[in-house]
C-alpha cells in the first residue's frame, strides 16, 4: 500500500455482494486478524483524498503498479463504511479509484491486515 501500513490478503474473501448482504455480514467476512478496509485504510493504501473521489488514478506510478500488483487491474471492493452509498476501491484499465457506488451496486471483498 502507499504507506507500507497494510497487508492485502492474496485473494477475495468474497466474490461480488450486494450492498445490503455486505454490511450485514461485514464483520463476520475476514478471518480473525484481519478486516475490510474502511474509508481511511482506503485512503491510505491509494493516498487518494476525499476531493480525489471518483477520478482514476495512473497505474505508471510505483504506488499504481503496487496496488496493481496487490489487486490485479480490474474490479472493485467493497470499503466498510456505512453510508447511504458505499465506498470501494476500484480497479480498471484506465488506473485506480475510490468510487461511491449505490445501494443496487456488487463488490468483492478484500481484507487488510495491519502490518
């Protein structure tokens, strides 16, 4: 991640949920030690601010090909943050994002660790 804070588990602790069934099962998603982002690791791990929502970031940066390495290029995660819209970190050809998504929207599940 941007601040070396994180460890990004390997693979999905989730395949694509729905806004509803991820938070009210969120806690229960990682295994113990580890936890769906929130806001502010998301923050963190692609050092986007809140003004930085929703506007694709380049993968050309050694930050962009960490996060591609860690993610892969395509897809979006669910960020635990509860809100009349969620959060998730989102991944595609043109680089990465925090992007608000709606209620009706479905993201993966990825857990962090601290380091």
């Amino acid at each position: 991640d941007g601040n070396g804070s994180f460890w990004v588990a390997p693979e999905d602790a989730r395949s694509m949920v729905g806004y509803t069934d991820f938070y009210n099962k969120v806690n229960a998603t990682c295994p113990s030690g580890w936890r769906v982002p929130t806001l502010a690791d998301g923050q963190s791990l692609t050092q986007v601010a809140q003004e930085g929502h929703n506007t694709f970031h380049s993968w050309s940066s050694n930050l962009g090909q960490q996060l591609q390495t860690a993610f892969g290029n395509s897809g979006q995660y669910w960020i635990n943050d509860t809100h009349t819209r969620g959060y998730a970190l989102y991944f595609q050809s043109e680089g990465y994002a925090i992007w608000t998504l709606s209620q009706s929207n479905s993201a993966k599940v990825r857990c962090i660790k601290d380091k």
